[in-house]
C-alpha cells in the first residue's frame, strides 16, 4: 500500500476537531459525574482533606483512602477526572504543581497530576473545617 493511500485511510476513519473534541470531553465527565454523585462528592471532600493535612495530592492517595474505608477499587470510574474540579468564591480549588507515575498497577505507570489547593480555596477550607471544629496540622 502506498503512504498516499495509508493517509487516506487513517484520515477516513479519525476526526480532529479541538472544539468539539473539548466538547466531547466535557460531555463525558459530566455524565460521569452525574453516575457517581454520591462517592465523587465524597472523593472531592477527601482530596480537600488530603490537600489541607499533606499539601500535595494526587487521584492515587484518594483512591487508596476510599479504598482502606470500603469502596471498591473501580467504584469511582471515570468520575475520578472530575475529583481536582470546581470552583470556590469565583476562583479554581486546585492548581497542577507537577506529575508522578501512578503506582496503581491496573493504571500501567500512567502519569497522574500532582495537585495543590490555590491558596484562596485552602484559606476557604480551613475557616470552613474551623468552623465546624475541624483543624489540620499542614505538612505532618
């Protein structure tokens, strides 16, 4: 087959669109999380938690508390991209400091973001959990 030929055919049956491929992807995690409602609001109140005490947080150490409190592995499915999403006052719960492999086998050493709260949204949280008699010890 000649390379003339071997393009048409991948371009027969791929479509690259930015626009609506954002827009695909946006559709999905909704609908992901509208399936799982109930543990990705569990998973995003854990991340926060998580976030508050240690600083850094990734998709693997809330997985792995869900999974020591009796979730099943695969329980959050495709929900788990919408956990490090969400706004507070306006503004963005997490920033992206870095990346790691995942250590979780069934993820085959994928990357995984390496998460922090902004600071607005930790400054948000803290008085929140202080609130309600709540406190973190950062960085222990």
């Amino acid at each position: 087959m000649n390379d003339q030929r071997q393009y048409e055919m991948f371009d027969e049956r791929a479509h690259f669109d930015g626009k609506a491929s954002e827009a695909a992807k946006e559709s999905g995690m909704y609908a992901a999380a509208m399936s799982h409602k109930a543990i990705l609001q569990a998973a995003r109140e854990l991340a926060v938690q998580l976030g508050l005490r240690y600083g850094n947080v990734t998709i693997d150490d809330v997985q792995a508390v869900l999974i020591q409190w009796g979730h099943e592995p695969g329980e959050l499915g495709m929900a788990a991209g919408s956990v490090f999403r969400g706004k507070v006052n306006g503004g963005y719960i997490w920033m992206k400091v870095g990346d790691k492999k995942t250590t979780r086998v069934t993820s085959h050493a994928r990357p995984v973001v390496i998460w922090q709260l902004t600071p607005e949204a930790a400054d948000y949280y803290e008085a929140e959990y202080r609130a309600k008699g709540m406190t973190f010890d950062r960085n222990n």
